[in-house]
C-alpha cells in the first residue's frame, strides 16, 4: 500500500488486496517444524512445510521392499516413463464423469470393443463389458448377473419359492470368490483338490451343479500354481448335464491373469466366447494386462447375459450414461493407461512380451528343478507361474526356510499350504511378470544355490512363519 493513499484506499487494501490464501499452501512456523515432530495417530495441530512432509513421508517407505524383486504379486511393476506421463496427466479425471471427460469415456468403450474381439464375442459390438478397480469388482458383478439371471429362472419356475442360490468353483479359488459368496449370501460349492490334480475336475463340477445353480467359475490360471482350469472340458461336461437333466448352467471365466496370455501364447486353446456356455469373462488389466494397480474388465457375451435391471443411469453429473460399478467415484488414469498399451504394443507386441515371460518362467522352472533340492508341480508353461516344493529326501528343512532365507537376499517368494484335500502340501510360488528379466532369474538361482549348503545342515524345519504363508494370494 502506498503511503499516501486515503482512508478507502487503504480499508479496500485491507478487505481485498492481499491474494487469496489456502491454508493448504500454508508453511508450519520454521521454529515449530524443526523442534516438534508431529504426532503419530493423531491429525497434527499445526501444518508443516510441504518439504518436510514430503521427506518425513518418504522415509517411512523406505523400507516397503522393491517392487521388481516382488515374486509373489502378479501386479505390474513397470510401465513405460510414456505411461506415467499420460496418467499424471489424467490422475485428476474420474471415470464416473462420463460426461465431463467424453474422450476418456470412448477409450473405456474401444477397450471393450477391442477385448470382445480378442475373446471371440460372437458380435464384439454388441458385446457389453466395463472397466473395473479389478478383478475383485469385475468378478463380484459377474457373480451377480448370474445371480439375477438364476432369480429370474427360478421365479417363472418355482413361483414364491426361497430356493438358496450356489455357484460351483475349484478349491483352489482367488479369494474373491468367496468374498462374493459371502456378500450376496451365495453358497459356495467348492470341488477339491485331489492327488496331483490342483485344479477343477469338469466331471466333479457338472456333478456338483442343481437347479439352483447359478454358474460354474473355471479359472484361466489358478492362483495357486499357474495351472489353466479345462473350461472347453468343463463347457462340455455342463453339456452333458443339461442332455440329462435340462439343467442348464451358464460358465464364468476368471481369466484374471490368463485372459491376457492365452489370447497371444496360446491361440489354439478354446476358452474364451467360442463356446456358446461361456456367459461372461474378467481379467485384471493391472496383472497381464501391463498396467499399473487399479484396474480390470468385466465383459458379457451380448446384453442378453447383462441383466439390464443392474445397470444404472445417473443425471447429476450432467448427461444419462449407463454404468455398472460397485463404485462411484474412481481413478481415469488407469483406464487410459490401458488404451495406451494396448495402441503402444498391439497384438504383435503383446505376443513378443508375454513370450519373453513365459520363456523366462519355464528356463527358470528348469534350472530350479536342476538344483536337485526341488520337485516341480507347473513349469511356467500355462501362465508365466510355476509352484514347487522339496523334493520327498528333503527332510532338514522346508518351503517356509526358503521363503524366509531368500528375503533375507531381497527376494519375495510367498511359501504356502494348499487347500482341502491336499493340505498335506506346502509349496513355494515365483510370479515372473515383464519386467523379471532372465538376468533377475540367474541371480535369483544363484542366490537359491549358495543356500542350499546352509539349509541342508539344518537340524530340521525351523518351523512355518505365518507372515511368509499368507502373502501369496494376488
Ligand atoms: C488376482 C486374481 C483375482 C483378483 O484380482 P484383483 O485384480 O487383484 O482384484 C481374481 N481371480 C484370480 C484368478 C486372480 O488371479
């Protein structure tokens, strides 16, 4: 203000001439900031300088383990620098606002379209399918368009009947599963495992199945050693069902990871929209797909699988779009980073990437098995994923040794149990995903190797740490 200017100069100064303030931009007392740490659980009294937040933020992740030496998560790891440019630009974008951000809209639709055509859908544009935070979401509305198709069935049928639905499944399940039957008060009829089968048994499923069966789940790679479920057998075996019964039973691919390796690796296998029975599919863009955390796909054959009573239109955000999402509000970015990938490597380079994976799996099954230690359940020949356990001579120490002796390397290899019946079973996992090049996998033999002396002269198992057996479940 100068010194000069009359009174209402100086009250209009005083009311309006200093710039707006967000007490978000607002830097602690430098005094305070240097002497008193902020409290723990408690929010702090005062702001601090954005610096010293952002410093006292990353040293507490300091000690999160690296992500690339991650063996356990099927969660992508890197992306291109490109990739992270586009979702900084897009991290303020809600997918909801269909209306107020229409292009990131179209590249939700065209990645539909262009996995419908991947997956075989009878007629891709008339396919429908959405963008999800997963395969958690992706598979809980799947669950429930077969649910409300099964209730549709079910009251023509059986007018004011209380039937309680099921849905048919492997034991060895993703644990969403039984999230889902647990939420929509489902019941889960599991068919387990049995000898050297990890997986579901057609024969056991179709078996399983009644009236009141609102679908099968077949996986295309089992969480639990990479394995592909048999969905053209299972297909056929529900075939047979309905011969005998007229039961007929609609399939659901989980094909969280493998819906986006056999479509490349795998061409020749039947599993996907090309049998008639296969009702709908998820993946999990952020595992194969090559995307950062946050996102999946749902897609049904054609609307008719999509009970149209599920879909909402919302139009408070300005426009009528149909949506249909457990949640609301959630991030764009992801979805854009998905159209990016898909447009950046095409079939061709999808192929030569997830070829790289697989052959850095399988070279690293074998010389795992070549260690003489081991006994090999998959050999990263189905999804890039193999399991393996000690060997019967083995008796000194145990997969969970392992486990807690290869961290101490810096290696994440999850030790587990299977479930019913073979819970007999423990065994180690390694998830190569891009990025896990062959020069990673030689070290990490290497370091596997220079253990075994060491393990080998162990008085016996030092006993299964609980930590180490429950981080596998991605
Ligand atoms: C990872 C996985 C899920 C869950 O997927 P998210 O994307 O982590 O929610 C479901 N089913 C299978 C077979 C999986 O591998």
């Amino acid at each position: 203000m100068h010194p000069g200017a009359d009174k209402k100069t100086q009250e209009y100064e005083k009311e309006y001439g200093r710039l707006a303030l967000n007490p978000f931009y607002g830097e602690a007392d430098p005094v305070g900031s240097m002497t008193s740490a902020p409290p723990r659980h408690r929010l702090p009294d005062r702001p601090l300088a954005p610096a010293t937040a952002y410093q006292l933020v990353h040293d507490e992740l300091m000690l999160d383990g690296n992500s690339r030496l991650n063996l356990a998560t099927f969660v992508t790891t890197w992306m291109e620098p490109q990739a992270g440019v586009l979702m900084a630009e897009c991290r303020d974008k809600n997918m909801i606002d269909k209306d107020e951000y229409p292009r990131t809209a179209e590249l939700e639709r065209r990645c539909v379209a262009m996995l419908a055509d991947l997956w075989h859908a009878p007629d891709p544009a008339g396919a429908v399918g959405c963008s999800t935070t997963g395969s958690s979401e992706a598979c809980m509305l799947a669950g429930m368009a077969l649910k409300r198709r099964w209730a549709k069935r079910n009251a023509d049928r059986y007018p004011g009947q209380d039937a309680v639905p099921n849905l048919v499944m492997g034991v060895n399940v993703q644990v969403c599963w039984e999230k889902f039957c647990n939420f929509w008060e489902v019941e889960a009829r599991q068919v387990p495992m049995e000898g050297d089968r990890f997986h579901l048994d057609p024969l056991a499923a179709a078996e399983l199945c009644d009236e009141n069966t609102i679908g099968v789940v077949g996986i295309l790679g089992s969480t639990f050693d990479g394995s592909y479920e048999p969905i053209a057998e299972l297909c056929a075996a529900l075939d047979a069902l309905q011969e005998r019964t007229g039961i007929d039973v609609p399939v659901h691919v989980d094909g969280a990871s493998g819906a986006m390796v056999a479509p490349f690796l795998d061409e020749d296998l039947v599993w996907d929209f090309r049998l008639p029975r296969v009702a709908s599919i998820n993946t999990s863009g952020h595992k194969y797909g090559l995307v950062y955390p946050g996102v999946g796909w749902a897609l049904w054959r054609s609307a008719q699988e999509l009970p149209e009573e599920l879909v909402f239109r919302v139009n408070y955000l300005g426009g009528d779009m149909p949506t249909f999402a457990l949640n609301f509000s959630r991030p764009g970015a992801q979805v854009v980073a998905q159209y990016y990938t898909f447009l950046r490597l095409g079939r061709e380079g999808f192929r030569a990437v997830q070829q790289t994976t697989r052959d850095v799996a399988r070279a690293l099954a074998e010389r795992v098995e070549a260690l003489g230690d081991f006994r090999l359940l998959t050999r990263g020949n189905e999804l890039p994923v193999f399991a393996f356990t000690t060997a019967p001579e083995v008796e000194r120490y145990d997969v969970f040794d392992v486990s807690r002796r290869l961290r101490e390397r810096g290696w994440l290899v999850p030790a587990y149990t299977f479930p019913p019946h073979r819970e007999d079973l423990s065994v180690l996992r390694v998830v190569c995903r891009n990025g896990f090049s062959s020069d990673l996998a030689a070290m990490l033999v290497e370091d596997l190797g220079r253990l075994l002396p060491e393990l080998r002269r162990q008085p016996g198992p030092l006993g299964r740490d609980e930590s180490v057996a429950t981080a596998f479940h991605h």
